[in-house]
C-alpha cells in the first residue's frame, strides 16, 4: 500500500508540471542508478519532443524529463524513470497484498526536498551502521514537490539614456533610470538590489566671464619739466578679468593728454654749412674753406651756443702742376785712382740732378755732374825705407 501510494504521488507531480509548464516532454533511450543516483542518458530522436511520458515509455523510452536538466558528468540528465508509469498503471489489490519481509534495518526519516520550490528529490536510508548507504537496498529517492509556484527575483533592465544636463556650464546634473522588470519580482520575489536612478555631475567646466574695466587712475606728472609734454591715466580689465575663454574688455587701457610747464632753454643749432671757397693756389695743393652760423636756432632762454667750429676746411687741387726745379743729389765716394802702380793719375766722383728732378717746366741743375781729382795709384806699391 506504501508503494502503490508513492507512485501515485509521482504521477500527481508529473501531472502538475505538465499541467503548469504545457510542456513536451524529452525522452531517454537509457536510466541508471548508479550510487545511489538516479539519471537518464541519450534524448531519442535528435531530442525530439513527445505529448507525454506514455508516448515515450511506449517505444523505446526508458526515462523522461520536462526540461533537459544536465547532471554532473558528460550526457547526463535528471530524469524520471519510466517504470514509474507502468507501476501507476497496475491495479491495487484490496485488501493489498501483504509486503514480504525482508529482515533489512528499517527505513530512517525523509531528508528535505533538494529545493526550496518546485520539483526536486529527497533521500531516505536504512537505519543501520555498518551498511553500505550507497547500495540500492539501503537508500530511496523520490521526486518532491514545494511551493508549486517558485519565487522569482526581480532583475534590472538596461539603463535609459542619460537626461539633458540641468546647467550648460559651471557644474550640473544629469540622471537616468532603469526599471526592475527583466523580469519583474513574482510570487514573493525579492526585488532588484541597488538604486533604480543614477545622477552624475555633468558640464563642469567653468563658466565664461567676459572682462570688464575697472576704474581710472590719476593722471600721472608732465612728462616734461618744462615746455609740452604728456600725461597718462591707465585703468585695468580687472571688474571682473576675463576668464574661462570669455571676451576681453574692448578700449585702450590707458589715455593721454598734453600738457605744458615753463619755457625750456633752447640751445643753438647750427644752420648749414655754406658753399666752398676757390683754392687758395692756382697750381699743385692747396685749401679751401666754407662756414656756417649758430642760428638754426639761436640760443633763446639761458640755451647753450653752438659747439664746435663755424669754418671747415680742406685741401684742393689746381688744375695744373707747378714747376718743380732740379736739386743735386750728394757726391758719391772718390772712385779707383787710374794710374799705372806708383804712378799718379786722376779719380772720379759722381751726383745726379734727381733731387728732385726738373718736371713741370722746372729748371735743370747748375753745374757739372763729376769731377776729377790727382791722386797716385800706391796699391802694391814698395815702400820706402
């Protein structure tokens, strides 16, 4: 009676899911249990959906399954094992049959379902401590079912555009929200975590400041001490500078205006200089002159005079040469006597007329050119004793 009331348990819980999800079901060629672990391997048919777990079971269907729930280890699915459908199938006997006695330990209690919600598992094993928990007569599992309707938190959506910033400079906001609808919270879910709007600073750069002027200054002193002069007033951008890439202030930063003290003592200037004089020589190297006057202007007002000289001179040329007369120049050294040994004869001295010579028209040398003196040749002459 126990059994037959698990199999129509599994069955209320498969009829459930079928009933919830309007699912089709997988269904398996080969179910293990291995260890105490129940799986099924190898979907039929390229994982071919089927109307119901009787449709599967009929062929060659040994498990089956609403979603393909992939188990530790490769191709392998939780599942449930078709010979729970052919057990539901048979009719209980009334009164039922009495169960045979085996003489194993007796069974502990139930452990929790492995979930929390929906469709899970739970283990149950022999009372015993030295047995093998492992070994099939020594462990049960059986599908569980809590809270057919599972909680499920709400999860964010994406961002939202950001709005336009609430300042065009000098520091704003801009926001932007999200919503928690992907999906929403259901069935008591919690929901999403953190902030649904975000705000960040935005256009932070200062704002432009055009300049302005400040006030003027006083005009400064004459910039003469006497006669005309200037004085200046200046006045800076500075109420407020220019910052931030804003305008500079337009006008000039400064503004002047003559003014005039005492008469300043003029010193005299020189006018030009006046036209050169004829040369004082009509031949050779000579001079001319020019001069000029201290009234360009006239010293006026305790000025100074002129400084420097009124005359200027320099040498000129006539338009001819003059004679230059011929000058001797020295005697040269007596010559060689010429004479015979120990005899007497005559030696010659020399000048030339070209010092200077006569150029111009000038006149020649008064005089002769040589002369001659006697004088005895006594070279290797004996001497007398």
């Amino acid at each position: 009676m126990k059994n037959f009331e698990f199999y129509v348990f599994v069955l209320v819980l498969v009829s459930l899911e079928l009933i919830a999800t309007d699912a089709q079901f997988t269904c398996f060629r080969k179910y293990r249990e291995r260890k105490g672990k129940e799986f099924c391997k190898g979907p039929l048919k390229n994982r071919k959906k089927f109307n119901s777990p009787e449709t599967c079971c009929a062929k060659k269907g040994k498990g089956f399954a609403v979603s393909m729930v992939k188990l530790g280890g490769k191709n392998k699915f939780q599942c449930m094992s078709c010979s729970v459908l052919k057990k539901t199938t048979l009719a209980p006997t009334f009164p039922p049959t009495p169960e045979v006695t085996t003489g194993l330990p007796e069974w502990g209690r139930w452990n929790p379902c492995t979930v929390t919600c929906g469709y899970g598992w739970r283990n149950r094993y022999r009372l015993c401590d030295d047995c093998d928990k492992n070994h099939f007569n020594y462990v049960q599992s059986q599908p569980c079912l809590v809270n057919f309707y599972c909680p499920m938190d709400g999860n964010w959506g994406n961002w939202m555009g950001w709005s336009k910033c609430s300042a065009d400079c000098g520091g704003g906001t801009r926001t932007r929200v999200r919503r928690c609808n992907y999906p929403p919270p259901t069935h008591g879910g919690k929901n999403c975590p953190g902030p649904g709007v975000k705000e960040e600073p935005c256009n932070e750069e200062p704002c432009k400041v055009d300049g302005h002027w400040g006030s003027w200054s006083q005009f400064t002193l004459c910039s003469a001490t006497c006669g005309s002069g200037t004085m200046v007033r200046t006045r800076t951008c500075d109420n407020p500078p220019a910052q931030f890439g804003g305008k500079q202030c337009n006008g000039p930063p400064y503004e002047e205006k003559r003014c005039k003290n005492k008469n300043c003592p003029l010193h005299g200037g020189w006018s030009m200089w006046g036209p050169w004089s004829e040369c004082s020589v009509t031949c050779d190297t000579g001079v001319v002159t020019r001069t000029r006057t201290c009234d360009s202007p006239r010293p006026l007002f305790g000025g100074r005079e002129c400084e420097g000289s009124a005359t200027d001179t320099r040498d000129c040329t006539a338009n001819k040469q003059c004679p230059v007369h011929g000058g001797w120049t020295s005697w040269t050294l007596q010559g060689r006597c010429n004479a015979p040994r120990c005899e007497t004869g005559t030696s010659i001295r020399s000048r030339s007329c070209t010092n200077p010579r006569p150029r111009n028209g000038g006149r020649p040398c008064v005089g002769r050119s040589y002369s001659r003196e006697t004088c005895v040749n006594d070279e290797n002459c004996p001497s007398k004793r």
